[in-house]
C-alpha cells in the first residue's frame, strides 16, 4: 500500500503522540494509514523558549487570523465564547477539507490513465508476501473492494479516500476488513481467533487508551487491569468459546480505530486546557490572543506531514 495518506491533526501534538507512542501495539499493525501527529517538537519549542507570543502576532499575523475566524468557530451557539464542541467541529470540518486535498493529489499520481478512477492494479506495485505472516497484498486487494461502496471495480476519489482513511467511514465493509486486519495481526499462533491472552497483550491497550475515564485503571495494578480485560472479553465472547472471531471485535472497532473527530476533539480540549484563564471549559476571544501562539499550527499548517503506518489510528 502506498504510505503517503494522512493530514497532521495539526495541534494537540504532545498528548496524542504520547498516547501513540505508549501503546504497545503500534509496532505490530502494517495496514492503512494513521496520522502521526509530529508537531510536538515545534509546540515544545513554541511553548518554552523559541517565541513568545507576541513574536508570534508580529511575524505571522496570528493575531489578526484569529480575530477573523473567530465568528466562524463560535457558531453553535453565537455567544462570544469558543467550546469544546465548537473548537472539535471548526478543528475537524478544517482538516477533513485538507484531507480530501490530499487525496485528490495522490490520486492523481496513481491514476495513470487519468479517468478519474483508480483500480487495484493502478494503485501500486506488489506487496512482498510473508513478511507479517500473511498476504499483504491479498489484504491491500480486500481493503480496496471494501472502501469500493459501489462495487464496480473502481475507486472515485470518495471511496479513496475512504480507502486512505478508513477509521473516519461508517461503511460496514469498511468495518469488517478492519475487524478482519486486526484478528490477523493480533493471532500470534495463527488459529484464526484471538485468544485472551492475544487480546490482552494487543486489542485491549487500545480499548483502555481510548476509554481511559470509564476504565481509570491506566496507573492501577497488573490484577485490576487483568480483571477489566476479562470482563470486556467475555462480553464480547457471545459463542463462549474462549476466543474472539473478527464478527465479535465489532462492537469495539471504533475504539480500535478512532476516528478523525475523536482525535480533533482530544485537540480541542487540549487547546483549551493551554488557553482557557479562568478555567470554564470554553474561550474567549481575549484568551484565544493571549496564547495566540498555541493556536498557531492549528491555523497555518503546512505541507509537510509524518505517517504512522498502523491502523490503531493519530488521524
């Protein structure tokens, strides 16, 4: 699969990469694309002794940017203030827009005879086979006729970008290939199924990271945390047959593989973590100027974006 896919979710950068980084499963998933959020150098740099804030205003006219789409943001509803849904909308709708961009532009790499729809064979070279214990390729071929929703061999730019970005489609073939990928790079002993253990040590990191407030056992005890998996397993263990096909995972895979909105809200509320004075949940428009810095890589990101190959889905 081609490797370039995914926009920065510009800001927020220290949290979710830190919450990328620590899952253990990152360095076992090869499939689609997942954002990987590369901005927490530069917010560091930012934050602690590059710029200050008003070098920011004056060399980059934040300031006025930020008075400007203000009254964009502030539109559910119109009460002078910036909250939490509203900043995770504004976020969300103002990188997916980038994002179809983006998939566009790949496309038309890959669309060799330039018909506006991309085939398999368009698509790519051959995956080296056996590298991850099965068929990339073969898996490539079923991610790509799953995001085909209308089943004529061909890709338009949005089933593509539904290929390149399948945590973010509610298609329920997108869903089971999803379901599908992650029985296969979770089942070390390649029965088929995911046993407890694989479930442990894989799917149920993910599960905890993405519901970290209704487990709260992120920092508990080795038994506490074993105590949670079980319980999930065995709830998502409809037959009781001590394993999880890729049918049982589904009532879990939006947790597997967050969404876009997911991440874009995370950001939102770290944004106005950073910025909020008087601590409301929600900004003003004198807040959002004094820390007009931290909203810097929100409002002008640039071209240049960092992958992260697993589906366990920055973007």
């Amino acid at each position: 699969m081609d490797r370039e896919s995914i926009i920065v979710y510009a800001i927020g950068a220290i949290v979710i990469f830190f919450l990328l980084i620590h899952s253990p499963n990152n360095n076992n998933r090869h499939h689609h694309h997942r954002l990987l959020l590369h901005r927490d150098e530069n917010q560091e740099s930012n934050t602690n002794h590059s710029h200050t804030s008003e070098e920011w205003d004056e060399n980059l006219n934040v300031t006025d940017t930020i008075v400007r789409i203000f009254p964009e943001i502030d539109a559910d509803p119109t009460d002078q203030f910036v909250d939490l849904h509203e900043l995770t909308e504004w976020n969300f709708e103002h990188v997916q827009r980038e994002v179809l961009n983006r998939s566009q532009r790949e496309m038309n790499i890959h669309d060799k005879n330039h018909d506006g729809y991309l085939s398999f064979s368009e698509y790519g070279p051959p995956t080296p086979d056996g590298s991850f214990g099965y068929d990339l390729r073969l898996s490539e071929e079923e991610h790509f006729n799953a995001s085909d929703a209308d089943g004529d061999g061909f890709l338009n730019l949005a089933e593509f970008n539904d290929f390149l970005h399948p945590a973010d489609n509610n298609s329920s073939k997108i869903k089971e290939w999803l379901s599908k990928v992650d029985v296969r790079e979770s089942d070390t002993d390649r029965d088929g199924k995911v046993s407890f253990k694989e479930f442990f040590y894989g799917l149920f990191d993910s599960v905890r990271y993405y519901d970290a407030e209704s487990y709260n056992d992120l920092h508990q005890s080795d038994d506490s945390t074993d105590a949670s998996a079980r319980a999930l397993f065995s709830q998502l263990d409809k037959d009781h047959d001590g394993s999880l096909s890729d049918n049982e995972l589904l009532p879990i895979i939006g947790k597997l593989h967050p969404s876009g909105h997911y991440y874009a809200k995370k950001q939102a509320e770290y944004l106005i973590s950073l910025a909020e004075v008087d601590k409301d949940g929600r900004l003003n428009l004198t807040e959002m100027i004094e820390n007009a810095y931290i909203f810097y890589d929100v409002i002008f990101y640039d071209d240049e974006v960092e992958y992260d190959d697993s589906p366990d889905e920055f973007f």
